[in-house]
C-alpha cells in the first residue's frame, strides 16, 4: 500500500483518539504515505506525534460550504481544496473517521481504490462502508447498548484488530522540562500531587458546576496538600478566574497562557485530571495522566471515556440519561447524583493508587466505572464494584456479547467473568429475554426476504425467465420494506445495523441487483441467528 488518506475534521478529542490509529497505521503500512485531513483549530495538538507524513488543515467552513452543490461540481478546483494534491488523489485506502456531511462529500469525490466510513453521493444518502462504521452510526441512536470506546470503533473502521496501546502523544524531554519548569514558576511545590481541573466543555450543560469544583479543589488542598492546576482555554479565562476566586489563593491558573502543542507536557506532569467530557481529558490520557471524567447529561462514558487504562468515570445513571444532544433537559436532574464528596472519594482513591478491597460506596444513580485492556486488545470501562452494576451497564454488556465474535474480536475472557457476575444481576434475564424476542420477530421478514431474493435470482439464472414473476417477486421484496423497518425498532442496535446495511448497496440493475439482495438477506440472517442463538445460550437453565 502506497498512500492512505485519513478523514478526520470532528473536534480536539476526537483528532486526539485518532492518534492510536495513525500509530497502527504507521506500523501496518511502514512503506505508505499517510495523510491526515484535519479541522484547522485543533490540528496543533498532534502535529510532533510523527504517526503521520502530511497533515492538510481545512477550515470547518470551508467543509461545511461542501454541501453547496456549486462547490461540489467544480471540486478539487474550489479553494482551499484545489491547493493540496491530497484531494486530487488517487490513494490506496480512503478512511473517513467523521460523521459530518463535508467530509462524506470529501470521501465521495477524492479518488481511492478502497474506501471506509461515511460517504454521500447525493443529497441525503447515508451510505456507511464497513462493518464498523455501519456499527458507529447505530450506536448513535442506541448509546447503551454499546460497550465499545470510540479508539477501537476508529481502528476497526480502518480495518485492524484492536490491540493495547501505550500513551499516544509522546513528550520529548525537552518539552517535559519546559512544562515543569512552567509549572515551578507559576507555584507547583516540589513533592506535592498536582491535581489538573477542566471546568469548562464545549458544550456548558455537560460541565460540572464551579462550586463543586472548587469543594473538590479545597478538600484536595486540606486533606492531601495538593496543589490545583486549573486548565482551559483563552474562551475558559473568565470562568477559570471565578473557580481560582472560589478556591483561595495559591491556585495555578494557566487558562489561555499555553498552546495546544504545549498541552500533553504540561497534563504529563499531573497526577490526576478531574474533567467534564471534553477534549482535554483525551489529551491527559494520550499523554500517560490518569484522569477521572465526570459525565451526565449527554455525555455517556462507553464511547467517549479516555482511552487507556486506569481510568475512572464517574457516570450518572437514571433512566433519561445520557439524554439526547437535540432535547436538552431544562432541569438537568441528572446533576444532583453527582455530588462533590463522591468525586473527592473516588479522585483519593485513584491518587492513592487504586487500593484493592477499598473503592468508594456505593452510591444510588451514579456508577464508578475504571478502564482495562481485555485479552482481545480491545479497551472496557467496568463497574468497580461489579455487585452493583447498573441496569444501563447490563444493556451494554448485552450488546458487546453479540457484537464481539461478528465484528472479528472474538470471545474473552474479561468479558465472560462480567458476564458470571451480571447475570445473577437484578433485570438482567428480563432484558436478555426482550432482546432475544426482538431479535426473532426480526428475523422471521429476513427469512422471508432471503427467500424471495433467492428465487429472483434463481428466476434470472433459469434458460427461460419468466418476467411476471420476476415482477410478483420484485413486488413482494419492496413491500417487506415496511415491515423490516417495524421489525427492527425493537431489535434497537442490531436493527439500526441491519437497515445501514441494506442502505450500503453499489447501484446496480437486475440481474446483478438479485444476486446482491440474495448476499445481503443471507448475511443479516446468519446474523440474526447468531445473536438470537448466543442469547437463548444465557437462558436460565430449567
């Protein structure tokens, strides 16, 4: 493989998650030339990382004013496209990471022999090359029934197996030394635990309030003699000003003062990062801190917590959350389960080292969670206290049984003891039985639309076709339609899956049109034997 082309344009934490892919890349394809399209904002934050040859950075307008149908019939020849070979191409392998209208067009019009992820041929297509990128999208819609972090999402879409991967932004000594000569001048005490604080996010109803920052940041301070690093950028100066105010004197403030480059050295030189889910607490964890991320309302820890292990979350369980990122809720109750003594317990408990035998209680709603690798390389946030598991916890680990072995991880062992300890849980065979129904009531259209598409295309491969029947049978196919679509909502993740997968289909006539339906009735009915069958194995044993 010569040339491979990366589609990356989402924000700073998703470029950061990228960076364990670009790195298997590099060490797959040693001879390829690797080129990464980014958002121009964030791109300073990988740009030494070296798991790369060429970076293109491309202005977030420039890649939503892609969707003008003028821009798209004189593309590569429309600024700032027409001044990088890159989007002349032709590349090897074209893989598209995000999920935005630009980059599917980009992904369309830039000439590859093979291509993966999103792509958009004309208005309102959604068409997803790949197994996993048709997984990503159906998650979406069904956030709990996923277990998966978004790193290995990303390099399944590129073809690879997961594998543990070390802290992917490496930091030169040089830039260690100027990070913790910074952080001397601004007040770190030589021997004392450098506790980090993100307050702010991109989006504010997924932050934690000031006022239980600033409890967590003093009880730190009197109970360890911490010193407190407040992080953020120049936009965070005026709400990172209030939390210094809000904690007392001695705070290092260094909002605004430092560079995305300058970001993974200086996180390098904390002990421990308290975050809302937002791109710093991805870069800490590329840069080897351990972090403990704080997420309710939208944010849901399965598949953006920070990829590494031994990380916490702390994650707000009630039956609306994560709640939808369109319906945002005016009260956000979901806050009042993530109180400051329960961040302070657990951010002890991890600075402390993680004692065995000693994890903080157990609280109602709200779920400790830590990462590990499993024995298939594949990264897991589970329950530290496995006792508790959360009813939302139950439905991921559902999903994640299923989608293991089709999506070529195979079983393992981590996965198997969680489930020894789930399924005794409370909720756990109700939600296995309900699962294991859905999946038959589907699979009784699929059964009925393999038929069909057989027999249409044995209609087509006869000495005689008779053209009545190939309309009757052609007729009967597009009326299953609706009743796949009814079958499959309750089917949740693997219905999603399955209708992405009959949307991905090269535009083709008959009798090439057959042969293609007849291949996609027979690969979603061998998965949904599959999955209904691993769920009857979980059956209470009469």
């Amino acid at each position: 493989m010569r040339s491979i082309l990366i589609l990356q344009t989402a924000r700073l934490g998703d470029l950061v998650q990228t960076a364990p892919l670009l790195r298997r890349l590099r060490v797959e394809h040693p001879e390829a030339r690797i080129t990464l399209i980014s958002q121009q904002g964030f791109a300073g934050i990988i740009e030494d990382c070296g798991y790369y040859d060429e970076m293109v950075k491309v202005p977030l307008a420039d890649l939503d004013g892609l969707s003008d149908q003028a821009r798209q019939d004189a593309f590569p020849n429309v600024p700032p496209f027409d001044a990088h070979p890159a989007f002349r191409g032709p590349h090897d392998l074209l893989i598209n990471l995000s999920n935005d209208l630009g980059s599917s067009i980009l992904c369309e019009r830039i000439p590859a022999l093979a291509k993966l992820g999103r792509i958009n041929t004309y208005a309102g297509e959604l068409r997803l090359l790949g197994p996993w990128a048709k997984y990503l999208f159906a998650m979406v819609s069904h956030r709990l029934e996923n277990l998966f972090n978004l790193v290995d999402i990303q390099v399944g879409m590129a073809g690879l197996k997961p594998q543990p991967e070390t802290p992917a932004l490496p930091v030169s000594e040089s830039m260690r030394a100027e990070a913790l000569a910074l952080l001397a001048n601004a007040g770190k005490r030589p021997g004392h635990k450098l506790v980090a604080l993100q307050a702010g996010a991109s989006e504010l109803h997924r932050a934690w309030s000031l006022e239980n920052f600033a409890a967590v940041a003093r009880s730190l301070r009197s109970s360890m003699d911490a010193d407190i690093l407040l992080m953020g950028d120049s936009r965070e100066r005026e709400r990172t000003e209030q939390l210094a105010e809000m904690i007392g004197p001695g705070v290092i403030n260094l909002a605004g003062q430092t560079s995305l480059a300058q970001m993974p050295a200086i996180l390098s030189g904390c002990d421990l990062l308290i975050s809302n889910d937002t791109g710093t607490i991805h870069v800490a964890a590329a840069a080897g801190t351990t972090t403990l991320g704080l997420y309710f309302s939208s944010a849901y820890y399965s598949e953006t917590a920070p990829y590494g292990e031994g990380h916490g979350v702390l994650q707000v369980e009630i039956p609306c959350a994560p709640c939808n990122t369109s319906a945002r809720c005016p009260v956000q109750l979901c806050r009042e389960f993530l109180p400051p003594d329960a961040v302070l317990e657990t951010a002890r408990w991890l600075l402390d080292g993680s004692p065995a035998g000693s994890p903080p209680p157990r609280r109602a709603n709200l779920s400790f969670y830590k990462s590990r690798f499993s024995g298939n390389g594949s990264l897991i946030y589970l329950p530290v206290r496995p006792e508790a598991a959360s009813s939302h916890f139950l439905s991921g680990l559902l999903g994640r049984l299923l989608w293991e072995e089709t999506l070529g991880l195979g079983r393992d062992a981590v996965l198997d003891e969680s489930l020894r300890l789930a399924r005794g849980a409370l909720g756990f065979e109700d939600k296995r039985a309900a699962l294991a129904a859905a999946l038959q009531d589907l699979e009784t259209p699929i059964r009925h639309g393999l038929d069909l598409a057989e027999k249409l295309k044995a209609e087509f491969e006869s000495e005689a076709p008779v053209r009545e029947r190939i309309i009757f049978l052609h007729g009967n196919l597009a009326k299953l339609g609706s009743t796949l679509a009814a079958a499959s909502k309750p089917a949740g993740l693997c219905g999603s899956f399955l209708h992405y997968e009959m949307m991905d289909m090269d535009y083709a006539t008959y009798p090439m049109l057959a042969e293609i339906l007849e291949g996609k009735y027979r690969m979603m009915a061998e998965w949904t034997a599959r999955f209904r069958e691993t769920l009857q194995g979980l059956a209470p044993q009469a």
